[in-house]
C-alpha cells in the first residue's frame, strides 16, 4: 500500500481543490469578519471504537468528535485534515468505506477534506488523527469552559446515555427488544453524535460550553474548575430515551453510569436564562453556584459527586 | 495516565496561551497581508523512527518533519497542533523528554504548541501527529508541485544522503571512524532536519519546491509528473558530505541508494536562474526539460532512472 496511490485513488475524491493534495499542505482562506478556531482530536482503534467496527462508521464518528468540538466553539465548520496510519495490507475495500462514510458526513456539513497524511502500520491499529478548522463570527468569544458565571443556568441540547447503551448493545453486555431503539442507540455509538447548528446558534448568547465526550459529570466538572465555580444539576431534568428509563426503572443499568460515559456529544452550555430562553428544544439541568471552600464541586440531587471521573478507553 | 494531568503538567508549558489548552481548540489570528499555511503530517514507531530511540529526538524528529513541509511552501512557521498516544505506562521521563525536544525547536524557530490531544494504547505504539501552521506573504504562490517549467534550472539546498548514513551508523550496518561526521550522520537521522530560512528566502523567486523526504529521485519526480514535465540531474553536482564520497569510492555504498532513501529534508527547487542566482549556499544539480512521449521521466547522468522509488519505513 503506497502511500500515494493511496492517496490519489480515494481520498483526493474528497476535496474540492485537487491542487491541494499535489503539496504538502495548502493555504486556509480566512471570510472577511470571520475568525478562523482550529481543534484538533486523534482516534484510535480500542480506545475511541472498536477494531472491528464498520470503517464507515469509524470513518464518521471521528469525523462527528471533530465538528462536536467546534459545535462547543459556536464556530460553523469549513474543512479537515486527516492523518492516517492503517495496518500493513489493509485492502481497498476498507478504504474505500472508510471514504464513503467521510463523504456522508461532508455532504451532511458541507465540508472538504483539504489534506493529509498516510502511513501503514505493523500493530494492526487504526489511528485517525484530524485537525478541523471553522469560522465563527470575530466577536463570537468561543464559550471558553472558564466562563462560567455563578447564576448561570446549565443547559445540555439532548439525551444523555444513547452512546453508552449504544457500547452496552454492541458489546452484547444488554440485550433489548425494541429494534428502533436499539438501532438508533447502536447507530448512536457507532457512528456519533455532533450539534453544530445549535452551537452556532447559541455562540453569542451562551457563556461556557463543552461538548459531552468524557461524561457529563466530567465535563461539567472541566467548566467548574476552569470557572472556580460549582455546578448543580437534578437527574429528573436530564433527557433520557424511555427505553433507558425503563432500563433504570428495571435496574438493569444504573444511572450514574450515564452520567460517566462519554459517547453523547451532546452540548452542555450555561448562560443567562434571559438570553437562552428562546432557544428551542434545550434542556435545563440545573445552575452554576458559588464553590463552598473554593472548591468545585458537583451536587447531583443536592448531594455532592464523590467522583466524576468519565470516560477513559472502550 | 490520565489524559488531563499529562496536559497540564507538561504540555501546557509549551503554549503562549494557557487558554487554549483549557479548551479544545483555539483561534489562530492571520495578521493583515497574509495568509495561513496549514500542513499535517503523521510520525509512528517503526516507520519514522525507532520505538527506542531518545524521546528528545522524536519529538525533534516529528516537528522538524512538519516544518519542513511549510519550508517547501516558502512559509514562516507559527505555531502547531500536537495530538499523540503513547503506550499505556509510559513514563513521566519520557514525556518530560519529549517536551525538552519539542522546546528546543521552538525556541529555535519562535513557535508555539496552540493545543492537541493525548491518548494511550495498548500496542506500544508512538504516534506523533502534528498539524503545522504558518503565514506567507498574500501574493506568494506556495511554489506548488505543478509550476515546474521546461528550462527551469533544479536546485537542492545542501547535502544528500546524511539521513541515510545515520540511519545505517544507527542500525549497525556501517561503522565509521571519524567521530565528528558519524556523530553529524546520527544526529542528522535522529533529531531532523529543516530549512525554513531558505524556504522563506525562495518563497517569491522559485517556480516549485518539496521537501525531499521520500528520496531525491522520488521526490524530484513529483514535481515532474505534477507539472507534466521531466527533470535531468548530474551525480557529480549533487553536494556529499566528504566522508559519505569515501563509502561510495570504497564501495561500502552505492550512490544511488542515497537517492533513494528520505530523511533528507533539504529543498528540491526549480526555478529561473536569473531569480535565483544571488540566493547563498544553494547547489544547481540540473535543469527541466520537455518530457519524451509525454511520460515524466528522471535523467540521471544522461541515462533513464527506471526505478525512482523512495523511502516507505524503516
């Protein structure tokens, strides 16, 4: 597998500037009032999916991480950069699914790759590292994580946990009867999750935002810490699928382990209620308060989380 | 290793802006009459560099290798994104180390780390991703692959084959006795090479550039079939360091493998003489002619290179 006909034959396909992948990297034209937010996250087989996964679905869920980190910049995505290393001998075939799945959620975000990187690895491992890049408006602020405001509301833009059960699913750890449900939360893990037309949306009204890949409890505690505020959420508030609620009611599955998964990729913002009020379908978990002992902290029903450590590898 | 203590203790130290590492991404400012530059490439272990070499050296290896790529643009380097996983347990030392390597070349070339992403693998894989950025005067062109013209004069920025004769003092299948140029041979495989001032130099004046990192031959012949035209080069005009002229003439090498092995990281340029002529210490190794039945073709010596292949891994 050489790395340039490699490249030539299925992933130049995907940019629209062909010049682009002659040379070693290009030129990001900046719009006119317009700032560009770069971010950039690497994926790799048995920590972020699994091995053996669709590579169309690999292929989107890392394409999906990428645009949920902009999606909690408020930043309206351009175009990627795609390293790659697969293992020696990986045919056609993958590669050319692995394409299809970059080419869906392109078409779905009207972005293009602009360049990139291959090489062929003997472990056997699937590393995808991508660099994504987007505009936002010059005043957008990019909801930094330490702007947090005590006062502020805390919102997240949808359920909490479909990723999670999603991984549960797949790993034949639960089984469930309802087939559409069971394919929207398989899908969920697998493919991904991102919101950026909320971001953009809520870009110059939100103060704090982080998109939920660590867990909540975790990302939650990532804007308190960097805010030196506290945060206090009510689970009755947080979305849940009904077949997960039934899960729960059962005790099949504990809820707090929802709350330490990563895999949402929904976004978990906080602001002034006066200004987000008219946003539609976001939901109001709970507020920012001030930190007793100068220490953030997360109460969950009024009680303190001991731990909120999120999520690690698969 | 979490993924959060490992950034902030020793990664944060390599950004201006501590800000951008509380987030996952940041904004990158393109000053007025200029534009970004955006290049990514991907070092793993056993590829580009030894899983045991020094982590100094990889972490020099890897930034040099993507400043490189905006040296063949002709761009200043700004500053770069880093996203690398690591073998679970790896140590502190080492991550110490790597940040010592990557320090050092940003002090040698005023640039900052602007943010990334860590991970860890079960596979004792290094991966080092980069993504690279730089700015250039609005009017350069970037000196693509595909402006090479008929009578252009071909260029190289200095010695061939240095990379390579470190990599075989490093394997132990040559031995040498002159410490200062074994030494110069070592350092010049481990730790990279770049050469951003020239590319900045030429930035205005040459038709196309690359970086040679797969091999003179292979490297050269990208510029040619990009820009639908064949190169002629001379052996003789091809700079060697003294002692590497000694291994061919004794026969301990053969030239040709030194144009066939990466690791170089000089410029290969094509240019008007007249635009080019005046710029120091650059080595006229040949010139661009019409391609024979309009297939690229490499000249070596007068005769036809059947076979311009380069380096794949180690």
């Amino acid at each position: 597998m050489s790395e340039f006909d490699f490249i030539f034959n299925h992933f130049a396909k995907l940019g629209k500037n062909q010049q682009n992948f002659l040379n070693d990297g290009c030129e990001i034209p900046v719009p006119e009032n317009q700032k560009l937010v770069v971010s950039k996250d690497m994926l790799i087989s048995d920590v972020h999916f699994f091995r053996n996964d669709p590579p169309n679905s690999i292929a989107q869920k890392s394409l999906r991480k990428n645009l949920s980190d902009l999606a909690a910049m408020g930043t309206k995505p351009y175009g990627y950069f795609l390293a790659i290393s697969l293992p020696q001998n990986t045919n056609e075939n993958f590669i050319s699914q692995f394409c299809d799945g970059l080419q869906t959620v392109q078409n779905q975000y009207k972005i293009d790759l602009l360049g990139g990187d291959t090489n062929s690895n003997k472990n056997n491992m699937i590393i995808v590292s991508i660099t994504i890049f987007g505009f936002t408006n010059k005043n957008n602020h990019l909801m930094p994580r330490n702007n947090a405001k005590i006062g502020d509301r805390i919102y997240i833009s949808g359920e909490i946990g479909n990723g999670y059960i999603g991984y549960l699913i797949h790993q034949n750890k639960l089984s469930m009867k309802n087939n559409a449900a069971k394919k929207n939360f398989l899908s969920h893990f697998l493919y991904g999750n991102c919101r950026n037309d909320l971001g953009e949306e809520i870009a110059d009204k939100a103060d704090s935002c982080i998109d939920i890949s660590d867990g909540l409890l975790q990302d939650l505690m990532h804007i308190c810490k960097n805010s030196n505020v506290s945060g206090k959420i009510y689970s009755e508030k947080i979305p849940l699928h009904p077949e997960i609620k039934s899960l729960i009611n059962t005790g099949e599955i504990n809820f707090l382990d929802l709350f330490k998964w990563g895999d949402d990729y929904e976004l978990l913002f906080c602001g002034d209620d006066e200004k987000l009020k008219n946003i539609g379908n976001i939901f109001e978990i709970g507020e920012i308060i001030e930190s007793p002992e100068n220490k953030s902290q997360i109460y969950l029903d009024e009680e303190k989380v001991k731990n909120c450590k999120g999520f690690e590898h698969l």
